[in-house]
C-alpha cells in the first residue's frame, strides 16, 4: 500500500497508471469505522487487483467546519486508519500532512451548490456544503476516479455532490453506499467516537424516533405535523438542532407526503452532534 503525502505525489501516481486500470475512489475524513469500511470493501469487490486501483483519502477538510472547536475534536488515528486499509486491500492512501497541501497559500476558489444547502445542515452549519463540495472536487480532479463512494447516512452532502458531480459533467460514477448501523440503530459515524457512556446511551433515541416516523409514515400518516409529533420528547434529553420532513429531490420542507421525502433530524447528545435520516415513499 503506498502512502502518498503530496498532491503533487498524488498527481504523479495517477498519471503514470495506464490507461486501463480503474480507479475506485473513498473520499473520508479518517478515523475509519465499519461504514467507511464497507465502502472500501465494495470498492475493492468492484475493481479487483488485476482492474485497478482502490484509492482512500484521509483529509479532515478544515473549510466543512464552521467551528474551531468541532475542527479541533474531530477524532484522528491516522496509524490505525492504515491498518485498516491495508486489511481491506487498499492500494492508494492519500493523507496530507498539512492542509495547505489542498488550500495552499492565496487559495481562492470555492463551489457552491446553489439552493440544496439551504436546509437541514446547510442552514445550521454555514459554509458546511461549500468546503465539502470544494474539497470534494479538488480531490476528484486529483484522483480522476471511474467510481467514487459516498455513503447514504450524509444524505444531504450525497445528493449535493451528486448535483455537482452532475453540473460540472465531472465523469466517473457516484456509487450511494447504505448505512452501517449499531445493533440497537444507531448509525456508525466517526463522532459517535466523542460520546461519553452515558449519551451513547442516549442517542439510541435518534434512530428509534425515526423509525417511529416511518412506522406512523406506513400506517397511512402523512401529515408532517403528526409525523414528527412529540418529537422534542421522544429525543430528550438530546438537544434538537432540526427535525424535519424534505422533499427527496429539492430537500426543501413539506407540509405532507405526497412525494418522495426524506425525515431528517440533527440533535446534540453532549457536545456532540449526530444526523439520521429515513426515507418515506409513498
Ligand atoms: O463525508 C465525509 O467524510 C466528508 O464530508 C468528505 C466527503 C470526505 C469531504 O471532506
């Protein structure tokens, strides 16, 4: 497994791959869990040694974090992450050691995907879909992939990126991945990492009220109001930063389901944040 540091390192590697090798491409933000894990799997069951090259990027992306403080704890465990990858058949880790490696000195050029970040996450977390669809691009120029893995619990940043990927006729294909989940629901993600014993336990609360929406959802509700009902209560003591019902294409907010949508919700256990999500069609 090669360790490339550089984009420069980067660049070059993937200019000297024949022209028909693969590239299968995860994007991450390190401290692997089950879920990347899975992407990883099926990115090597897709493009097997003799096809081409399975490529993992490892880059806490500091222009997604609108606080310092959440930049700051983002767990890391760049000698475990290796390991990791090297028992997945990895062939490609790239891991800058310094962030100006991607935003070097007088970067000034950022995407913006207009209208999808105005709700859920994109209106909490300003600039979130800006620095993830920036950093998102600039890592697919580098890695020029035929397929790249996005997994489906981030299901605003997967429908973002797919729009961009869509818009700047970028190539290759997105290939949407389930989510991995605990056995009492609760969906893997790096932060669950932060959790102290006692809000692990309470964030069981997150995936049971959402599969309370989707049972209300296929007993025959579909009024958003009664859908969510008692929600606040149902997710104490977390601290609720949004709860809603989208629409699955715009991820704008209905009134009922008539369409497909999406129940989101992002709410605080301690400081740490966790989103889910479950889908209703109807
Ligand atoms: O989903 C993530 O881990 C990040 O948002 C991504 C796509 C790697 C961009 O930094």
């Amino acid at each position: 497994m090669k360790v490339l540091r550089t984009t420069e390192q980067l660049a070059a590697h993937r200019a000297a791959l024949a022209p028909d090798r693969r590239v299968a491409f995860v994007p991450t933000m390190g401290y692997l869990h089950e879920g990347h894990l899975s992407l990883l799997r099926e990115a090597r069951r897709r493009v097997p040694p003799e096809a081409g090259e399975v490529v993992l990027s490892i880059f806490v992306n500091p222009t997604q974090f609108d606080r310092a403080d959440d930049l700051d704890a983002y767990p890391r465990d760049e000698a475990g992450d290796l390991e990791k990858a090297r028992s997945v058949g990895v062939d490609v880790v790239f891991c800058p050691d310094d962030p100006a490696e991607l935003y070097p000195p007088g970067h000034a050029t950022f995407v913006e995907v207009e209208g999808l970040d105005r709700h859920l996450c994109g209106a909490s977390r300003p600039g979130h879909f800006r620095g993830v669809c920036t950093v998102v691009l600039k890592l697919w120029n580098l890695v020029r992939p035929d397929l790249a893995f996005f997994g489906e619990k981030d299901f605003q940043q997967l429908a973002i990126v797919q729009r961009m990927h869509r818009d700047l006729f970028l190539g290759g294909t997105i290939v949407p991945m389930p989510t991995v989940r605990e056995p009492d629901g609760l969906a893997l993600s790096s932060r669950n990492a932060r959790l102290s014993p006692e809000a692990r336990v309470q964030a069981r609360a997150l995936p049971r009220f959402l599969a309370q929406v989707r049972a209300r959802f296929e007993a025959g509700e579909r009024r958003v109001a009664a859908l969510l009902d008692g929600a606040e209560r149902a997710l104490a003591p977390g601290r609720v930063d949004y709860v809603s019902v989208v629409d699955a294409e715009t991820l704008a907010p209905v009134d009922r389901v008539a369409a497909p949508a999406v129940a989101a919700a992002a709410v605080f256990y301690g400081p740490v944040r966790l989103i889910d999500h479950v889908r209703l069609v109807p």
